[in-house]
C-alpha cells in the first residue's frame, strides 16, 4: 500500500519528485501492482492540503499504466461510504470515485474496501458483540448512543457494502471485503477501524452476509494491517513473518466453504 497524498493537489515539479520516489520502489522491489491508498490520517494536521483529487489520481493511474504496462496491478483501497459518494469523503479525499470507476475503471483491477469489526476492545481483551441472525430488516439509526456501538457501526457498515455490490457502478468481483489481520494492529481509538478479526470471526461475518444477501459475485477478502505497525512487534496470524501465505491459504478455504 503507498498512501498517495503528496501526489494530490501539487505542481508538476512535486508531483514527479514523489512519482520517482513510487517508481523506484516498484522498479528495485519487482512489484507487480501497487495498492492507493487516498485516505487522509486523521492526525494529518494540514489535511486539506493533502487531499487527492480526481484529476490527480487519473494522472497518477495513467502514469503507472504508460510506465509499467496492462499488466501492471492497480488497486485502491477506499471506504464503502466514500465509493457510494457523489461528491467524495469530505473527511479523507474530494474523488469521486463513481467518476473514477467510469474514467479509469478499466485500468483498476479490484477495490479494498475496510469493514469495521463486530468485536471492541476494552480493557485490553476483545469482546465479542453477538451479531444479529439475519441484516434484512435490521435498522441502525443515527443517534450518537448507536455511532459507539460496534454491532451498529458494524451492521452500517456492512449494509453499506452490501449496497455497493448491489450499485451497478462498480462490479461486484472488484470489491473486497478488506479485515484487519494482525492482534493489537487496530485499536479502534485512532483510526476507528476495530480491532483483529480471526478466522472464526472471519467465517461468521461471510455466512452472515452470505444468507442474508446472496451476492451473483463476491471478489473476496483482503487482509491489511500484517506487518508490526506503530511500534508493535505482533505480526499477522496465523503464519506470522515465517509463513504469511497461511493467512491467504485459510481465508481461501473459508471463502470456498462459504461460497461454493
């Protein structure tokens, strides 16, 4: 994942001073894509100016495209909330990524989109919120008792990613369900995005949106968040720095068990 900010609203001069910076880790590392990511941290203290625009991620996605060629992977990870948008999340970025999916949709092969965690933390021990049995019929409102609580934000977010399948802009096998894979990794207090989601967790959120919504396609799980972020030295499970792949391999037998 490369956080593109600095390549947002800027000079030519700027911009090709961060695009090398880009260019040569793909070059050195072999890469065979690069995941975008747009979003604004929140303790970004001059966030407006380092906002994406639409017009600067085309350049930078055709740039990839012209350098690297067809076969070159571009994926951006995004809210669920922010690719429903018209007119982008005023909190993070001004894409439009309806737009966007319509300009540069061919030249992107898939989307990450984060879904909150069912599960909060307290105490230093994560607890499980039960879940409701079925999403049709569940409402979740607005009121700032139902924002705290993780089932609700959950359900929100889940209904809205649900929503994007549903779309029409986007094609349902270009978006991802993207869950944290490290423990400790996402605390829920600074970035908000719930704690780690283990491969029980994992089966239970895809059976439950597996019969409460049979989607025609389903594009899979990404997992973020592997390696010791901020500090920590926890790396992903269940393989850890020695085997990574394990996580990829158990999540594909999940979804297989799940889905087919």
């Amino acid at each position: 994942m490369y956080g593109v900010d600095s390549l947002g609203s800027c000079d030519d001069l700027t911009f090709e001073r961060s695009y090398n910076v880009l260019h040569d880790v793909v070059v050195s590392k072999r890469l065979d894509g690069f995941n975008l990511d747009t979003e604004v941290r929140g303790e970004v203290v001059n966030a407006e100016d380092e906002r994406m625009s639409l017009q600067a991620i085309n350049r930078l996605i055709d740039r990839l495209n012209t350098e690297f060629g067809s076969n070159f992977i571009i994926v951006m990870t995004a809210s669920a909330e922010a690719l429903l948008s018209t007119d982008g999340n005023q909190k993070s970025t001004e894409i439009d990524y309806r737009a966007l999916e319509t300009q540069r949709g061919h030249l992107i092969s898939w989307y990450n989109v984060r879904i909150f965690s069912p599960y909060e933390r307290s105490g230093g021990h994560t607890n499980e919120i039960r879940l409701p049995r079925t999403l049709k019929g569940f409402r979740v409102g607005g009121g700032p008792d139902e924002q705290r609580d993780p089932a609700s934000n959950f359900v929100r977010e889940l209904n809205l990613y649900i929503r994007l399948l549903q779309h029409g802009v986007y094609r349902a096998d270009k978006i991802l369900m993207a869950v944290s894979t490290t423990p400790n990794a996402c605390d829920g207090t600074v970035r908000g995005h719930g704690p780690y989601i283990d491969s029980l967790r994992l089966r239970g959120i895809l059976e439950l949106l597996r019969w409460s919504y049979s989607p025609v396609a389903f594009g899979g799980v990404a997992g973020w968040e592997y390696s010791p972020v901020r500090g920590s030295t926890t790396v992903g499970h269940p393989g850890g720095s020695r085997s990574p792949w394990l996580w990829a391999k158990e999540t594909r037998a999940i979804l297989e068990s799940v889905f087919l």
